[in-house]
C-alpha cells in the first residue's frame, strides 16, 4: 500500500509492505498522527522503530557464525542446517532473517540463490494452498 500526505509544502510517502493486520496496524497509527495536532516529522523515527520491533519480535533467528566473505548461498545453507531450517519458510521469513543477522540483500537475490539451492537438491520447495512457495532443508539436521 502506498500512501502520499502533503500539508503546507511538506511531502510525506509512504510505502507499506507485510500481512494484512500489520498494514493496517500502521496505516491506523499513521492516519491518527496526521488527524493529531503531532507532527509526522517528530513521529517518523519512532514509527520506524516500531515497524523494526514488530517485524523483528515474530522473527525465529538462529544462532549461526556468518565469516566476512560467506556468499548469501553460504548464509542461507548455515540457516537451513540449523533447527530452523526444518520449519518450511517462505521467501519473506528468510529475508528478515538475513537482515536481523546483518546480512542485507534484496528479495530478488534470495529468491534467486533459494531456487538454485532447490535445484542443486539442498533445499526443497514445498507449495502451499494459498500458493506461496515454502523451504525446508533437504537434509535431515
């Protein structure tokens, strides 16, 4: 969802990305601090915050060593090896994941590097009913 705000020369856009209940959990506390007498710019950095707890605090991370140079293939494989790579996941978890380990790359890289892993058979690729692709260790851990 993307929402533009402008008021007495200052532009604010926004663009809000996640499940349905986190949308709108945020577009509610942004609309209440447009119709506020606050101003967005006071409120931004502690929105952003909140956005970083919420997404971070659902978020299982396991404990894996990353060495400077590993390859985001590296990464995703030490993750996988792990417990957590027992539990299917999607594209998205996978991808907060890195970032809350340090590790920051776009969706397309590891959407690209876990279809590789399917097809060198170290990951599997399960297909869900609501059509969203999950990974599970081909391995046993």
């Amino acid at each position: 969802m993307k929402l533009r705000y402008e008021k007495s020369g200052v532009v604010v856009d926004l663009e809000l990305k996640g499940e349905k209940e986190e949308v709108e959990y945020f577009l509610e506390k942004i609309l209440s601090l447009i119709d506020s007498s606050e101003s967005i710019e006071n409120n931004l950095e502690t929105y952003e915050e909140e956005v970083e707890t919420s997404r971070r605090k659902d978020i299982e991370v396991p404990n894996i060593k990353i060495e400077r140079g590993d390859k985001t293939s590296t990464i995703i494989k030490k993750l996988f090896s792990t417990e957590w790579g027992r539990k299917p996941r999607e594209l998205r978890e996978v991808v907060e994941t890195l970032h809350v380990l340090g590790h920051y790359v776009g969706k397309t890289t590891v959407a690209v590097t876990l279809k590789r892993l399917v097809q060198r058979g170290e990951l599997r690729r399960i297909r869900g009913s609501d059509k969203i692709y999950r990974y599970v260790s081909a391995y046993p851990t």
